[in-house]
C-alpha cells in the first residue's frame, strides 16, 4: 500500500479569482495574479495542470517505489519563506 499527498499553494483556478475578485480593489483578480507572480521563485501562479500532472506521477509506475512522500506543488514559495 502506497499513501502520498499533494500539497498545492495557491492554484490559479476559478475558485481562487471569483471570491477574490473584489480583494485586490479595482484590479480585481488580475491584480491579485500579478502581485502572486512577483513572489513565487517560479515566477508565476500555479494551475490545475501543475497539480494533475504532479498527483498523475505519484500514481504511475515511475513512484512505484515511493510511500510516505509529501509533494509540495506551490513553485518554490514554501522554500523561500524558510
């Protein structure tokens, strides 16, 4: 038995930009993008496939080997705030 998780950061879907599309004043959810681009190592927000292709490799045979992992998905910002 294999049991992995997958620690996504702030993903760039619908769910994220509607609720937020008022946060970030009259920029809306674009301003809210820019400003998480500038602060990700990766240089930009994360999106539902970064997440899928992530989760589709610890289920194929490649991690056949691997139990106990936790991949974080978040491009680089967990190890910048450390």
């Amino acid at each position: 038995v294999r049991a992995n998780c997958v620690l996504p950061g702030l993903i760039n879907t619908p769910m994220i930009q509607q609720p937020l599309k008022y946060a970030y004043g009259s920029g809306g959810a674009e301003e809210m993008i820019r400003r998480r681009n500038e602060v990700v190592p990766m240089g930009k927000m994360g999106d539902c496939w970064d997440v899928a292709y992530a989760s589709l490799f610890l289920a194929s045979e490649e991690a056949k080997y691997i139990t106990g992992a936790m991949l974080v998905v978040d491009g680089g910002l967990t190890c910048k705030c450390s």
